[in-house]
C-alpha cells in the first residue's frame, strides 16, 4: 500500500453527499440510522453524483486504477473504510470513501478494530447476530489507512524471497499491533498476490533496463518519457517503491540504479 493522493470533490458534490447524510442523521436512533444508512446507499449509490465520485477515487489509485489495498485487481468498488453498517454517520462522508477490488473489500467486509477514546487496549468492534443495536465506540482506527497515512512507514516487503509484505522493524508497540492487524485482516500476502509482487519486481527491473539502452542509444526524450510512463501505469506501486527503498542492500538493484541513478526520483 502506497499513501494516496489528497483530491477533494466539487463544492456541489460535497453538498450532495451532505444533504444524503442529514437524511441519515435525522433519524432519532442508532438502530433507525444503520437502516437507513443500508437503505439510502443501495439508493443513491448509481446516481450520477456516486458516478462522479468513483472518478475521483480512480484518479487516486495508484498503477492504473488498482486497488487501494493489494495494487494486483482492478478497483471497482467503494470501500468504507469505517463499515457504513457500523458507523452510519459515515455511510457519505467523502473521507470514508477508498477504491478497492471486491476480493479485499469482501475480506475486509465488516472487519473493523479502534483504540476507544481514553483506552489502549485494541478492541474489535462486532455485531452479534440477534443482540440489540448499539453504536459501537469511536476512537482511533487500528487498520492502517492509505488516505490519511504513510503505509510504507509500517510495511516492507521482502524482495529477496517471499514477496511478501512484512511489519516494519523498531516500530512502536501500537503502531506494530496496528500493523499486523491490517495484514491479518486483509488479503495481502496470499500466494497469488506474492507472485504477482515476484512478477512486478521482474517488470520493473527490465523497464529500467530497456530505458538505460534507450538513453544509450541516444533516444528521444519522447522514447525515453514512455518508460518512466509504463513504470508509473504498471500493478504494485510498492514494489517499485521498495526497489528504490532497499537498492543499496541489494547488490543487483544497487548496480542497475548506478546505471540510472536518476530512476531514484521516478
């Protein structure tokens, strides 16, 4: 996962969303709110102002409109990243709103853990079948957020054999928890998606290489432009990210940069 770019939504989208979430606010308690927020969803959500919405969170994507948490699968879907069955005062925000593939947002589904206000301790935020409605606390998220947050700060990934994503070492105990929670909770280390991560470290290694005989051969810029361009389009951003990241531990990433030391900034 790679932090996503700020875009904010038009002065009259914002109302629009605004005014559907008054709709559910209005209610007079939280059980009447949850079904309304379901309601007003299913609703409202292929009107022309959701249409308009899903572009924006397409332009946030990383790597050609994939998903905001495994980069691999188109995004097509809109995330919540508070469950809008959980928290029905968010079921409109724009800030709640992230483009993922159904795999992930199917995983992630109601999965959903904070830090209550004036606790420490990570508590997971159920609805049990048959029991009473009941709002559940606010606090601080657990799973970490690419929208307002740097996963790269609390992720690497293990470019030397497994592909797989790792917790970061000397994080502090929370963020650690936070961490490995949002890897237990999403399907980010599954064999495919390691593969497809393996797959992509091989692209990007041989698109730095073509672009390196390119400018040798005196290319145009225009020529040379289309490389940094497919890197950019190209599934799991993070990879490249961590390529450039971990080049001086690794003897074939250091010697292909050397070569192309101006990649570093790509």
């Amino acid at each position: 996962m790679l932090s996503l770019p700020q875009i904010g939504p038009s002065e009259d989208l914002l109302t629009q969303l605004q005014q559907w979430q008054d709709a559910v606010d209005a209610k007079l308690n939280y059980a009447q709110q949850v079904a309304k927020a379901d309601g007003d969803w299913s609703l409202h959500r292929d009107k022309q102002p959701m249409r308009d919405i899903e572009v924006l969170l397409e332009q946030m994507c990383c790597g050609g409109r994939r998903c905001a948490y495994c980069e691999d699968t188109l995004a097509h879907q809109i995330e919540h990243r508070w469950p809008k069955n959980l928290y029905p005062e968010l079921v409109f925000d724009w800030l709640n709103f992230l483009y993922a593939c159904g795999s992930c947002n199917l995983k992630k589904g109601s999965r959903f853990a904070v830090y209550p206000v004036g606790g420490r301790a990570l508590l997971r935020v159920r609805r049990v079948p048959g029991a009473p409605l009941t709002a559940p606390p606010l606090g601080e998220m657990v799973f970490i957020d690419p929208r307002s947050e740097d996963p790269t700060q609390f992720f690497t990934i293990d470019l030397r054999g497994s592909f797989r994503i790792q917790v970061q070492k000397g994080l502090p105990a929370r963020a650690r928890e936070r961490a490995q929670y949002t890897l237990e909770n999403l399907p980010l280390n599954s064999d495919p998606l390691c593969k497809q991560r393996r797959s992509a470290y091989r692209y990007y290694r041989l698109e730095v290489q073509a672009y390196i005989r390119d400018r040798e051969r005196q290319q145009s810029q225009r020529q040379l432009k289309k490389h940094r361009l497919a890197l950019a389009e190209f599934a799991h951003q993070t990879v490249w990210f961590e390529m450039k990241r971990q080049q001086a531990k690794i003897a074939d990433l250091a010697a292909l940069f050397a070569q192309a030391p101006e990649a570093l900034q790509w």
